[in-house]
C-alpha cells in the first residue's frame, strides 16, 4: 500500500528544492562575475608590468649604447695616444664582456680614466727614440 499525502507539507520539499537551486545559480553566477573582474583587474595589472618592464629595458638598451659609446671614445683616445709607437701594437678593439654587471658601470668607467691618463704619463714619459 503506497500512502498518498496530501495537505499544506505536500508541495514543500519541492519548492525548497526550487530555492535551493536557484541560490546555487545565483552564487554560480556570483562567482563567475567576480572571477571576470579578477581577470580584467589582472589583465590590467599584467599590461601595466609589461608597460614598465618595456621601458626598463629600453633604458637599460639606451644605458648600454651610452656607454659602449664611452668606451669607444676612451679607445680611440689610447690608440691615438700610442699611435706613434712603431713597436707597439695596439691590437683589436676591445669587445664587451657579458658577464659584466651593469649595476657597476659607473665604477668600470671611472676605473677607465686613472688607466688612461697613467697610459698617458707612460708615453710622454718615453725617451723620443722610444716613441719612433
């Protein structure tokens, strides 16, 4: 024998299923908006590291550039100066070292001028039969 119920309980358990249907939409829905403002917020956050991240090395591109400048000059500088010295030979240019910190190219080229005027004490120092 199946019992058939009837009165005001009857209709209930659907209608608390209906509700509780509804809110886990609404907190699906919920979620699902605020993991999109997340992802906008971030895509924002990311475009303006990139931002940055592009003008430092830009900066650090333009650095670099000034300074292989610099020492070209300090180069050609010394090979002037020892150029009319038969018996020395100058040699290549010097190439930039990879392994050097950028974070003390200041002190490496302060290290460059004590170097260069010693270099140019040295020569005018030379007997002139040195010098031919």
């Amino acid at each position: 024998m199946t019992e058939h119920v009837d009165g005001p309980n009857a209709g209930g358990a659907n209608v608390d299923a209906a509700a509780r249907y509804k809110e886990i939409i609404g907190l699906a829905r919920k979620a699902a908006e605020d993991l999109r403002a997340w992802e906008q917020a971030r895509e924002q956050q990311l475009h303006g590291e990139i931002a940055a991240a592009e003008e430092h090395v830009q900066a650090a591109a333009e650095a670099e550039e000034a300074m292989a400048e610099r020492a070209r000059r300090w180069w050609t500088m010394a090979r002037d100066n020892v150029s009319r010295l038969s018996w020395l030979d100058v040699g290549e240019e010097p190439t930039p070292v990879p392994t050097a910190r950028g974070d003390h190219a200041n002190r490496y080229a302060e290290d460059v001028r004590p170097a260069y005027h010693e270099l140019t004490q040295a020569v005018l120092n030379l007997g002139w039969r040195a010098r031919k």
